[in-house]
C-alpha cells in the first residue's frame, strides 16, 4: 500500500471517530434544545464535500503517475 493512502487511511479514520462524537453531541443536543436539529444541515454539506475530495483524489489518474515508476 502506498504511504499516501495509508497515510489517508489514517485521517479518515480519526476524523470519522471525531464525527461520530460530534454528531451524537448534537443528536443529544437535538433532544433538549429546540432548534438544534438544523446544525445537522450545514454537517451534511460538509461530508458531502469531504466525501467527493476523497473520491476525486482516490480516481484521479494523475496523482498516480509517480508510483508508476520504477524506484
């Protein structure tokens, strides 16, 4: 595997933990705050962002060029 996606391996699974305890924050939040649902909007734009950054820099063909060649 090479370093860079090891090494993106690794952020995605720390921000993903950090998600998780972000978002059952808020879901708990939602329980007892009125109102408090809709910050759940502006975090699904987020991941949907971050979600198509990973999927373009894993299919770009030109960020591959150099593991091409012989070391």
């Amino acid at each position: 595997m090479p370093l860079d996606k090891f090494v993106l391996l690794l952020v995605i699974v720390v921000a993903a933990a950090g998600l998780t305890v972000w978002v059952a924050a808020m879901a708990l939040a939602a329980f007892q705050v009125p109102g408090a649902g809709l910050a759940f909007i502006p975090a699904a734009l987020v991941a949907y962002v971050v979600w198509r950054v990973i999927a373009d820099r894993l299919k770009n063909a030109e960020d591959d060029h150099y593991d091409k060649i012989e070391k």
